[in-house]
C-alpha cells in the first residue's frame, strides 16, 4: 500500500505530494484502521492486489460518502493492466458503496489537471458539483468535486 502510494504519479495528483516515510505511514493506519466512519479497502484485479480505496462518512445519518483511490501504477503498468484494473476499481467501489454501504451520495476530489480521472469519472455517471482552490506545496490547484447519487 504505502509503495503504490508513494510511486511518483500518484504523489503528482494527491494532496500530499512528498514521499511518505513509513512512520507517517504506520500512524495513519493506525487512526484509520480503528475509525468506524472510515473504511479502506484493497481491490484486486486479475486474482492480484491492485489498488487501494478509501470511503469516509460511513457511520454519517445521511450517508453521503466521500472517496479516493489509488492504483499499484508499476505493477499494472508492466502487465499491461492498468486501464482495465482502473475500471474494474472504479465500477467495484461504486457497488460497494451503494450496495454495501448503503450511501445515499458517493463524492470525492480530483485535481483539474488530473484529465484522465476526471473522464473515467464521467464515464461511470459522476457529475461536477463544484469547483474550488487548494493549496498543496504552496502552489494553488483547482479541485473538481464530482459526485453522483442514489436517486440519480
């Protein structure tokens, strides 16, 4: 998990962009590992771990969860794998959260400049909501929230 998401590609589209050393790693698990409104998951794809997705907003009364991922870019990438295994993640996490999960909305952050996720995004049926800054590094980042819904 923490080499898939440290790989330089995945550092460039995050909101955390340094490598993260595995004391900071280990701290945020433990935080995560034992938060009931938080869940992450491993995804696997073609019988191999591939990527990791994380739902915040679980145990919330209205159940509009928020999400991300993020993908083993170097292992998918030399089998070949990446798009697809992209795909099935994607098209997984929406099941689980609407089926497993019981979300009422599903919504998360990308990076304007992050194109190709934003498109696999309006592939799958998310809407852009909104648009605001970020400041990562010191530099400002335009973040696109793109959310779909149950009743949608």
């Amino acid at each position: 998990m923490l080499r898939w998401r440290n790989h330089p590609q995945v550092r460039a589209v995050s909101n955390t962009r340094h490598e993260i050393a595995p004391a900071e790693h280990a701290a945020w698990w433990a935080g995560v590992r034992t938060d009931p409104d938080r869940r992450v998951l491993i995804h696997r794809y073609a019988d191999r771990d591939a990527g990791v997705v994380t739902f915040s907003g679980v145990t919330s009364p209205r159940r509009d969860l928020v999400w991300g991922f993020y993908l083993d870019i170097a292992g998918l990438d030399e089998r070949r794998e990446l798009l697809r295994a992209w795909m099935s993640l994607e098209e997984a996490a929406i099941a689980h959260a609407f089926t497993d999960l019981g979300a009422r909305s599903l919504g998360g952050e990308t990076f304007a400049e992050n194109k190709p996720v934003l498109a696999l995004h309006r592939r799958f049926g998310f809407r852009i909501v909104r648009r605001y800054e970020r400041d990562v590094d010191g530099t400002p980042h335009q973040v696109v929230w793109t959310q779909m819904s149950r009743e949608a």
